[in-house]
C-alpha cells in the first residue's frame, strides 16, 4: 500500500483581527524601526500588520522638519509617533465610533526634551539619582540594589497623595 503525505501551507499570515487599529506603543515601534532603516515589510512583519498598514502610518504621522545647510532652508520629512496618534484621534472623533479610552483615564502627551510637561516622572528621576547617581553603570547593580531603592520609593510618603505612600494606595485600590 502506497502512502500519501499531504502538505498544507496556513493561510494565517498574520494573527491580529482585520480593523484593529494600531496603539500608541506600536506608533513606537514604528518610529524606532522606521528610524533604524528597516523596510514599511520588515516592520510590518515585526508587528504583525499589513505592510500598506505601515505605509499608511508613516504617511499619517509625518512632519516636515527645516534644518540649516550652507545657509540654505533644507525641508525633510520625519516620522512622528505623537503626531500620528493625534491625527488618529482627531479622525476617530469625527467618525460615529467613539474611543475606547473616554472616561477612564486622561491621555497627554510631552513633548521630548520638555521636562516641565513630565513634572513627576522628573521627580522621581532625581529621587532614584539619590541613590543611583549619573555616571554610576547600571551594569553594576544588582537586583538586590534595584529592589532597595524601588521599595524605598514605594514606602516614601507623598505630599500628592496627603502623605499616603504608593505602596498604601496600591494595597487600598487592590483591595476594594
């Protein structure tokens, strides 16, 4: 008796659903990818898309940039993840379905370099360089330091909060 082998190719070449629209993570990625040199195919198969996905993206999130050579205005074209996402915004408030995100929980976005639009992430910056100074390799510390100082941060009391502590909030929000 004769044997037959059959071989079957999967269609499934990607695994997202078809409409599902991209996040302000995968906005990113995209930039990262985009700026590394990476082809609209290459990053479409690290994010699992079509590549006219990607395509469409860059289109809606780029940003002419005007820099100075030889004392003449040269314009480029750069990718903006921010940019993308507000125009993504903008289009989804037109359209007749509403965000998914409305009313539970406010989204902003700052601007690189602008430490005063990030006044808290800077805060905690400094109070990690307390005991991580600039300079210090984060190669020479060891999970046992990373633990020391994130449970130092957790147990410390916030004026924000009326002197409650992270960890205390965290406990009550988890709790009820």
């Amino acid at each position: 008796m004769k044997e037959v082998i059959v071989l079957m190719q999967e269609q499934n070449t990607t695994v997202r659903k078809k409409g599902q629209h991209l996040t302000s993570f995968e906005r990113g990625r995209i930039a990262t990818l985009h700026s590394q040199g990476y082809s609209n195919r290459a990053i479409a198969r690290a994010l699992n898309v079509c590549h006219q996905t990607i395509n469409n993206e860059l289109c809606r999130g780029e940003i002419d940039q005007v820099k100075k050579v030889n004392g003449q205005r040269q314009y480029y074209a750069v990718y903006s993840p921010e940019t993308a996402q507000a125009k993504y915004e903008a289009n989804r408030a037109h359209c007749h379905r509403p965000l998914k995100l409305v009313g539970v929980a406010d989204l902003y976005y700052a601007h690189p370099y602008r430490s005063s639009e990030r006044g808290t992430n800077e805060a905690h910056n400094r109070m990690i360089r307390r005991d991580v100074p600039k300079g210090l390799s984060m190669d020479i510390l060891g999970p046992h330091d990373i633990q020391a100082v994130e449970s130092k941060l957790n147990n410390l009391p916030r004026r924000q909060t009326g002197y409650q502590t992270p960890k205390e909030l965290f406990s009550a929000a988890s709790a009820g």
